[in-house]
C-alpha cells in the first residue's frame, strides 16, 4: 500500500507572497515568506547589524554567496585543535601500539569523512540545517526524538571535551584557573557563533595559513622527540579487537561532524555541484584530521600517562625553547574555531526541538541564549570529568556517537541521494500537518533495525556484545549499522508515492528539478486532505 500525498496541498515559491503551506504555523519559516510575514529576523540580514539573522529557516536564493572552495578552510582548520590532537591521544591507550594505530587512524578516517563529505553536499541544493533535512524520514516530531536530541548530546559532548582542554590549555598559557579559563574561550566562541555563519567562515580562512605553519613546526617536534622509543614505528603484533576499536573512534570523530556539516554550506549558490562540494569537504577534512590525529597518538607516546595539555607542549619545547608556547597559543585559537562550530550547531539543534513542539519565531534572542545554554552545559559536565579523566571520557564520547549516527547516516543519505534524489517539498518540512507526517514511520522503524543489528557487534568498556565476542572482541558494528539501516530503509521507502511528492515539488518552483519530472497524471483533485478524509503519512 502505497503512502498517501495530497497533490493538491498548496505549495509556495520562494518569490511569492503566498501564505505558508497549508497547516504551517504563521510563525513557521519557509519558501513563500517574504519581509515581514515573519519579522525581518530570517528575512534577510539586517544592514545594520554584524550579526547572522537565519538560523534552521530556508535560504532563499537571493541570498546564497560565496564559492565552494571556501569550504576547504573551514573543514581543515576545523580539525586543527587541541580536541582533535586528543583523539589520537586517546586512540594509543587502547593497546593497538603505535604503528597499527596510525594505520587504523589512517583506515577509519578515509571511512568515516566519505560519509560526511556527502552531507556537506546536501546544504546548498536544499538550503537547510542539516538535521532539519531529516524531518522528510523520521517526521516532524520523530526527527527531534530521535535524531535532534542524540545530536545536541553530540554537541554537548564535543564542547565538554573543548572545554576540559581549553581550561587546561589557558591555564598552562596564562597561569588562570582552567573553569575561569573556559569561560573566556567559551566567551570567544560564543561571539563567533553567535555572529554566525559569515564569520565563522572568515575566521577559519584567517587561521588556515597560520594553522598549517604550526602544524609543520609540530610535526618536527613530535617525530624528533627523543621520547620515543627507537622502535615505536615497528609494527609490533597485530591485535584485530584494539585494531577495530581506534577504527571506530577515528570513523566516529568524522561522522559526529555529519549532523551538522552542511550547515556551513548552506548559503552555497544551489547550483553547487555535488562533486565539488563533496571533495572541497572531503579532502581538507581527511588531510587535517589524519595529520593532527598521529600527532596526538605520536606525542602522547612519547609520553605515557601525561595529559594530552602537558603532553604537546613538552614536545613542542623539546624542539626549541618557548615552542610549546606558540603551539598552545595556536591550538587555542583552533579550539575557539571548534567551539563556535559546536555552540552555533548546538543552538540550531535547541531551536529545531524547540520548534517541533511549538513552533517559534528563531530571533537573535533565542540564538543568544542557546548560545549560553550550551557554554554553561558543557562547563559543568566538564568540572565534574576534570582533565585527568578526559582521555576515558572522551574515548568513550567517540565510541558511542559513532554507535548512535551510523543509523542516521545511512538512512539520510539513502533517502537523499536514492530515493528522493535530492526533490523535497521545503515549505511541507516546516509544516507539522505536512505530506512527512509528525512520525516518519520508515525512519523510525530502519533506525531501530539498525541500532538492535549493531548491539550484538558493539565492543565498549561497559558492554560486549555476544556476536563481538564470537569474533575475538572485534567491533564491526559500523559496517552492520550502515548496511543494515540503509537497505531497511530503501525497502521500507518502496511505498512512498514519489510521483506525486514531485507534483508538488515542481509546483512549488524551489528546487532544481535536475531533469527528473513527475509521470503524466491526471490533473489534481483540488479538495484538501480533510475533505478527503485522509491524513499525510505519519
């Protein structure tokens, strides 16, 4: 039985002055919203203010700029920070050794960015945040239950750990206490995201050229240092389990970027191509990543036990006197880059909640106190887990992202790129009585095939599934997850009415058609779905 689509729901065009779709909210943004049905706040941004106005509304394409290869700024620096740097130091302490570390660093980081390459593709075709793009698979209500809520604990996560070094990091540079140290890093941040979109793009093209003469002067440092021991490039014995594990952890830090890549590539002109912006993500992503997680792995064997903090500045001052200051400096205007990513993708996931339940105006205001609500989160899980017990914390951070994403990411991507290809109806997303129904049933039910798939293969310090143990304690939990979750969700997928949902894509003139057109079809009944008596599939 197939799904059921009201052909006849009205659609909007982005240059109309039409009324939002039919059972939207008049506080819902959307294509059709022109100055002043909802405030100049996500109209357009004000002339006289430095500060972003759009948040998870759609961007019209009057006001998409910019070129796709500023994106390669953003997703090198992006990874050039003392979190990052930690993964590799967090990475060694699963036993694998140094040489199979860096080898699975190298595997899982090609792995894990492939897919989050992908999104970032998805921001300027569509135009929106990307977890509101999640709203056409698991519904209006379903997408900020299932998906909105692991992502802001992703957020919240990722800023902890931002937290714990930055505190840290200050306090080796200024001598300051390390919570009074966050705070000021968090201030910094906060101000960059809350500027928004423009800016935290203008300040990670202002770092790429600094960042990278860092990383060279460390690099010397950390592969000069005589801490190392004179075989800690030899290969060693080759344990599969811990293997897998870093696998997992380096796979798991590049897809926790996926919930929230293409935002940053949003305001693209829509006529972007995939390809473009896949590789301009990609490869800056994967370069920076591998390189800044060696070194992690590289400087923290050197120095077994050390916290990472203490770990990269000593090896920065074996190089020369005063290095280790330069590198903690750099490091810290990296992590401010991360922060501000974290703390605007954060308030965009609070909002997008928010608005499930009821819809809101999202104003500077709301943006202001998100902002502040994910400071004042992260500080105080990160004063409870304290720098001594970072690299455990954070270990297990990537670990189970990883588990909650691998889902999400086949199912997104699936639906976009194979089934939908691309064609969504924008102003239905906004709408909570939309054609996407307020559950997504087809999201929801490949989802929970693909995390009960994955439990029997998981390996973590708490749990051990019995097909992992069968297997020698091996995770392939990331491969089960992402076959399994896609496949279920392509069959389950067999049912929606595609034809008619592009009826009302081409009605509504947003979107590129990319050559496909709806079926010949009889022209549509005019009557509303109530007058039917069906409801959109939910």
């Amino acid at each position: 039985m197939t799904a059921t689509i009201d052909p006849a729901l009205p659609a909007t065009h982005p240059t109309s002055t039409a009324t939002p779709t039919a059972g939207r909210s008049s506080s819902q943004p959307g294509p059709g919203d022109g100055p002043g049905q909802h405030g100049t706040d996500h109209a357009r941004h004000d002339a006289a203010s430095l500060v972003e106005t759009h948040s998870i509304d759609w961007i019209p394409d009057s006001e998409r700029t910019g070129r796709v290869r500023n994106l390669g700024s953003i997703w090198f620096v992006g990874n050039i920070n003392l979190t990052a740097m930690s993964t590799g130091t967090a990475a060694i302490l699963f036993g694998a050794g140094l040489f199979w570390t860096i080898v699975a660093t190298v595997l899982g980081s090609i792995f894990g960015t492939f897919f989050m390459a992908f999104h970032s593709a998805q921001g300027p075709q569509l135009g929106l945040p990307q977890l509101v793009q999640s709203r056409p698979q698991f519904g209006y209500l379903g997408a900020a239950v299932t998906v909105w809520i692991f992502a802001l604990i992703n957020y919240i996560a990722f800023n902890t750990s931002d937290a714990i070094l930055s505190g840290a990091a200050m306090h080796s540079v200024f001598g300051i206490d390390s919570s009074l140290g966050f705070v000021i890093a968090a201030a910094g941040a906060g101000a960059i995201a809350l500027l928004g979109y423009k800016w935290i793009h203008r300040f990670n093209k202002v770092l790429t050229v600094p960042l990278v003469l860092v990383m060279v002067l460390l690099t010397v440092a950390a592969f000069s240092n005589t801490g190392l021991a004179l075989d800690a490039f030899a290969p060693g014995p080759f344990e599969l389990g811990s293997f897998m594990t870093v696998f997992v952890i380096m796979a798991g830090f590049q897809l926790g970027w996926a919930p929230y890549v293409s935002d940053y590539s949003r305001y693209l002109p829509a006529s972007s191509s995939v390809r473009s912006t896949f590789w301009w993500t990609y490869l800056p992503s994967l370069i920076s990543g591998v390189w800044v997680f060696i070194l992690g792995a590289v400087m923290s064997a050197a120095m077994p036990g050390a916290d990472p903090i203490t770990a990269f500045r000593d090896a920065a001052d074996n190089l020369f006197p005063g290095c280790g200051l330069i590198v903690m400096i750099a490091l810290l205007l990296g992590a401010l880059s991360i922060m501000s990513l974290n703390q605007y993708g954060g308030s965009l996931t609070m909002i997008s909640i928010r608005d499930s339940f009821k819809p809101i105006v999202p104003t500077r205001r709301i943006r202001v106190v998100t902002i502040l609500a994910m400071s004042v989160i992260a500080w105080a899980i990160a004063t409870f887990v304290g720098v001594d017990r970072f690299d455990m914390f954070y270990g297990n951070t990537l670990i189970f992202l990883a588990y909650l994403f691998t889902p999400w990411t086949a199912i997104n991507l699936a639906d976009y790129f194979f089934v939908r290809k691309g064609l969504y109806v924008i102003g239905e997303i906004f709408n909570p009585r939309g054609i996407y129904g307020r559950w997504g049933w087809r999201g929801q039910t490949a989802y929970a095939i693909g995390i009960l798939a994955m439990i029997p293969f998981m390996v973590t310090d708490p749990f051990t599934g019995f097909g992992a143990e069968a297997l020698g304690g091996v995770d392939y939990s990331l491969f089960i997850g992402l076959a399994v979750s896609g496949i279920a969700y392509l069959l389950l997928a067999r049912t929606l009415d595609l034809t008619a949902e592009r009826r009302l894509v081409a009605a509504e003139g947003v979107l590129d058609m990319h050559g496909l057109t709806p079926a010949e079809t009889p022209a549509p009944d005019r009557s509303t779905a109530a007058d039917k008596g069906t409801e959109p599939d939910s």
